[in-house]
C-alpha cells in the first residue's frame, strides 16, 4: 500500500477510530506548545482537571504574545505560566526569548512527529516534516494529560512545486498564490502536502512561512517532506540525531493535485482586510506607505532579517515611513548582532523591536488613523493592528524593506537595488540559556496566583429547551478579531469576567451588555452569522467568553475548524442552516425556540428552531460525532471531564 506524507504521520499515530476520509479519529500527540495568550487557560484547564503530569515527549510554554508588562496584570501572568510549568514539567521559554512556532522550528521541531499548539500557527511545523495543528486550548491541556486529539481524518492535496524561484520572489509570495488558489475559505478538512522536484530548492525557513499561512487558507496543516535540505538545516542547529527522512511512496494517492510552478511567482501582496485579497506588487506601485512592519512567525528568520538588513545597508528609512524590525527569536537576533546586521538596521532608521508578536497582535506598533502599512505578518483583519482604518498589506520582508527606503510601495524589480543573496548558515548559533527545563527539583513549585488570574468559567449542563433571542445577525468571514480582540484587551486573557466585556468590541460595543441582559430575563442568548465564521486565531476566549454571556449556539452558514471544535468544548451548538436562505429570514431580536433542544443534540438529529417572531421553521444541522455529542450537552469538555 502506498501512502502519502500525511497518511504517514497520521496512520502511525492513530489510536482510536477507523482512517476514513471525514470520519473523526483520535490522534496520540508527542509534543505540545503553547503562549502565554491562550496558555494561561489552558494551564489553568490542566488544573481543573486534576492533571497531574505532563504525558507528552515535550510539552513547551512560550511567552510571546504579550510582552510589555504594562500594568501588573501581564507578568502576573508571566509567573503563572513559570511556576505552573515548573511543577508539571513543562519547558518554560522566557519572555525575550522569541515568537513560539520560529524558536520551536529552531529547537525542537521533529520530522514525522504530530505537534498540538494552542495557536493557530501551529502548522509552520509542518516546513521541518511534522503534522502540526493548531487547537484550543483545552484540547491542547488534554493531549498534555496523555489524551487524544480528535479531528477528522483529512482530505489531501499535493501541492506539486516545479522550478524554482527568481530573484525578489519569495515563500511569502508562493504562499499568497495559494492563497488566490485556494481562497480563504471552503478548505475545513484538508491537509496539504508539499512535494515534486522544487521542494529541494525551499529551505526550511521558506518551507515554514508556506506552511505557516496554511492557517489562512482553512486547512488543518501543511507538510513538507524531511530531506537532505531538512537534515541540513537540522545539523546547523546541533540536532542531526532528531532528523529522520520523510517522504511520499511512489503511486501515493491525493485528493486533489495543484501545480505550481515556483518560476511563475512574482511579488504579491494581500490587500485589506483579508489574506486572500492578493494583487501583484507591480499593480500596487506608488501608493504611499506610512508604516512597514518586518517580523512576526511567518518572516522573522535569519536569513528573511539578513535580507531585509542588506537591503538596508548605506541606505535610511524615508522621513514619511516608521519601520519597526521584531526578529523572530534570540538566536536570530544574537546572530544578526554578531554580523553587524543589527548595526546596518539602527544605521537606516530602523526600530528595533523586541523578539516577540508584538505588532502582528495589534499590542504596539498602531498604525496612525488611515495609515497604510507593509506588514510580513499572515494577517491584515480590519482593525487588528489596532487601528480600525489602517490599511495593512501584507508581504515579503524584501518588498516590505525597499518600501520603506522609498516611503511607497515599489516593485523590487524596478528599485535599482542589487538582489542580496542570503544562504543558510553552517551553524546557527545555539544557546538554549532562556529556556527553563524541567527538573525533580522544580516539581515542588508553588503556583503562583496574582489577582489577574480568575478561575476557568463554569457553564450550566445544556438547557433541555431552547428559549432563544438572537443577540446579534453578522455576516460573512467573522473573524476571532472580531469577536474576541486582542491586542489591548490581551491583558485580560486569565480573567473571563473582565474579558468578556469586549465581546464584538468592533462590531456592536453594546453586544455585552445586552447579552447580560437577556441573560438575566432568562433567555439562552443566540449569534447568527454568514460562512465561514470563525476564521483566523485560535484564541478559545472567542468561545469561551460568549459562554460567560449566556450564548448557547451560533447559527451560520458554515464554520471554520477550530471555532467549531472550541464552540463544542464550551457546551455553544454550532448550527449550520441547512437552507443558507434561512440567514437572511432571522433579524437581530428574534425569538427562537426549540422544543427537543437537548434531545436533538443527544440524538443526533436536524435541530428545528421555531422563530417566533416571524412564525417561520428553521432546520439547522449539527452533524457532530458521539463524542461530541457527549461533550455539547454537558454544557462543555470541563463539565463533563470534571463530572459537574
Ligand atoms: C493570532 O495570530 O491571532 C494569535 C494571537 O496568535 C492567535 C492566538 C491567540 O489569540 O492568542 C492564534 O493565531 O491562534
Ligand atoms: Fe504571534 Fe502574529 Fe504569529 Fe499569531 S500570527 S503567533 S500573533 S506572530
């Protein structure tokens, strides 16, 4: 029997449940990770469910996602995370210390391997030849308890690289192409997987920018086979023994194959406000830039900061453009301090930012009103950098850097500037000195518990009938920006009550209030949305937090994985309109009932929802698997695994 990559990893991983296309299958997890925005409820999930150690090969804790300890709140978190690492025997890296899915490519990474994070990023593993998924964070303190991963057993599509690419075309330009293939939406389900003969002309680094803005498209992961170029890139980091050769069988089968010719790609960028909004850079010449943002985990490795700093060398950033520079992690900064990079940086103007998301989350680095940022991150959601208008693009660190020479947006091809030629290091420079490994002796910490740290919100079972009021009617494409934000409001991520505040802050400020409200007068409280709803991160607080509202389902026309999945841990029904006309016949303050609510679910059957308002019957589908239904009516993962 011939397999592919995927069907590899995942057949030598399956533990419950047969391996058929759409059938959902429990996966063993060997290393987990997390950061400190989703860790501290996952930790403090781990915790509630009587956990008592870590099961995994690795288990790591990264806190980068909110590093400005403005305010007691963020390093009370920060110590948590710390002493809760120590006691379960979890590697704790320390904040400074770099942006999770780069310095766990760096450090730990493993071909062959399944890896679960609490990020929606997870997947840039998938460039060192792991089957790396992104979850909440809930599913992620089960897999380091020892339990399952439940998904469904994917649908593949190879990717068939030919050629190679031209000078200024990059990985970020490859995967924006996929992005205009495959779009941003219709690929629940899917796993990718990289091969023909450009692979071998991809390091790893490029390799994990493709698989890291796989979370753009949909897909569960991308992979990329484990090579010569993989051990290569493995040896420079001192780990030649945990490489392993990874590749397809001949005769291997696919859902679907896509060719792409890596000679044909040319600079791109994603427009505002979507990843999947892609124009050629040449189309874009000209328009003025305020703001260039180099890093984040999709661009921030050596070779992407050493380019971005030849292209800057003996040149200044233009009076009109503020850059910001955030390298992806201590060794890469290390090393570009050692090679005068860094030197070069300061000299054009550029700020350096710390190791960490920083931007990309919106927590500093706010365009001005309207203003037009270059961005090398993987997301440009309307108002995520933290400014409702900006207009972020987003790009190679190549065209991000001669743009902020000549304050516009300028085809590299055409800038007269001589394409700098960065190789891969022999030896990457390994100092492992900010990360704390577990030991006998730090078993004993104590937890600590500053004032931010709340308790993981308890939900009532499911209710046996519906007595329903819609709280708000969105469209298509919601995002978890949307309904959750970040940036600002992170600080509050251990702490529900306060979180939940700023549920759909950007949509409807009073969507809160009126929750609590109805809430109050008894009723279960109702979101209806377009398709796609949930995209982007996998914060669980975007579920979690509606939970503390009182909603108990999302009606839409179609969900994103890791929404849905976070929904059911946190008891809310995700419905999906079997007719999609039904969206636009249900308004903001409907009253929707259900007489067999709980039944429905248990049994196992299409969910009528009466609107009493207009009089009209809705069906809505659930298709869900025993254990799912199992877990919704106890009103959430924590309610049924805590007996409550
Ligand atoms: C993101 O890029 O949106 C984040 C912030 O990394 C999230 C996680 C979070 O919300 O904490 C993600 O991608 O899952
Ligand atoms: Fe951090 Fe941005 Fe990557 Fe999310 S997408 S992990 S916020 S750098």
């Amino acid at each position: 029997m011939s397999n592919n990559i995927v069907e590899k990893i995942m057949l030598s991983h399956l533990k419950e449940g047969q391996y058929v296309k759409g059938q959902e299958i429990g996966i063993r997890i060997d290393q987990t990770l997390t950061q400190d925005a989703t860790g501290t409820m996952a930790y403090l999930q781990f915790e509630a469910m009587g956990l008592k150690e870590i099961k995994t090969d690795l288990s790591v804790s990264y806190v980068d996602h909110n590093t400005v300890q403005v305010g007691f709140e963020n390093s009370d978190d920060h110590k948590y995370l710390q002493t809760v690492a120590a006691k379960y025997g979890v590697v704790y890296s320390r904040p400074g210390n770099g942006i999770c899915h780069q310095v766990h490519l760096e450090r730990f990474g493993k071909p062959g391997t399944t890896l679960l994070g609490s990020d929606s990023h997870t997947p840039t593993g998938g460039g060192i030849g792991q089957v790396a998924i992104g979850a909440g964070g809930l599913d992620v303190a089960v897999a380091m308890g020892g339990g399952l991963f439940y998904t469904a057993a994917p649908k593949v599509y190879l990717v068939n690289l030919t050629g190679e690419l031209k000078s200024w075309s990059t990985a970020k330009d490859v995967v924006l192409k996929m992005l205009e293939l495959l779009t941003v939406k219709g690929n629940v389900g899917v796993m990718l997987e990289y091969g023909g003969k450009g692979v071998k002309t991809l390091s790893v680094p490029q390799r994990a920018v493709i698989a890291n803005m796989g979370a753009e498209m949909g897909v569960t992961c991308s992979v990329f086979p484990s090579d010569g170029v993989t051990k290569k890139f493995m040896k420079a980091q001192g780990r030649e023994a945990d490489w392993t050769e990874l590749k397809a069988d001949r005769g291997a089968k696919y859902d679907r194959i896509i060719d792409l010719d890596l000679s044909s790609i040319e600079p791109l960028a994603a427009c505002p406000h979507s990843p999947g909004l892609v124009k050629k850079v040449s189309e874009l010449a000209g328009l003025a830039v305020d703001q260039v943002c180099i890093g984040s985990c999709t661009n921030s490795s050596y070779r992407d900061m050493m380019t971005a700093s030849e292209i800057l060398k003996g040149r200044k950033v233009a009076p009109t453009v503020s850059l910001g520079v955030a390298p992806g992690s201590r060794q890469v900064l290390q090393m570009l301090a050692r090679k005068g990079a860094l030197a070069n940086l300061l000299d054009s103007g550029a700020r350096i930012l710390e190791s960490a998301c920083g931007f990309c989350i919106g927590n500093h680095f706010s365009p001005k009103s309207g203003g037009v940022s270059l961005r090398t991150s993987n997301r440009n959601f309307e108002a995520r950098s933290g400014t409702k208008d900006a207009q972020v693009y987003l790009v190679s660190p190549e065209v991000a850097a001669v743009a902020a020479v000549t304050g516009k947006f300028t085809d590299p091809r055409k800038a007269g500037i001589e394409y700098p030629v960065v190789k891969e290091p022999a030896a990457f420079l390994v100092d492992d000195s900010m990360f704390i490994k577990p030991s006998p002796e730090l078993r004993g910490t104590e937890v600590f518990r500053g004032p931010n740290i709340g308790e993981p919100p308890k939900n009532d079972k499911m209710p046996e009938k519906l007595n329903g009021a819609v709280m708000i009617h969105v469209g298509d494409k919601i995002t978890t920006d949307h309904i959750m934000p970040a940036g600002a409001r992170l600080k509050y991520r251990s702490n529900v009550p306060a979180y939940a505040k700023y549920v759909f802050e950007n949509v409807d400020p009073a969507f809160h209030q009126r929750c609590q409200e109805s809430k109050a007068a008894g009723f279960h409280n109702v979101i209806v949305a377009g398709e796609s709803y949930g995209q982007g991160s996998s914060r669980e607080h975007a579920a979690m937090c509606p939970m503390y509202l009182g909603v108990k389902a999302v009606a839409a026309k179609s969900f994103e994985r890791i929404h849905a999945a976070n929904l059911i841990n946190f008891g809310i029904a995700p419905l999906t309109f079997k007719n999609g006309a039904d969206y636009d016949g249900i308004k903001a303050g409907d009253k929707l009932t259900c007489g067999d609510w709980r039944a429905a679910f248990a049994e196992g059957r299409p969910v009528m929802l009466k609107n009493e308002t207009s009089g009209k019957t809705i069906e809505c589908v659930c298709a869900l698997s025993g254990r799912q239904r199992a877990i919704l009516t106890a009103g959430g993962l924590l309610n049924q695994t805590t007996g409550k």
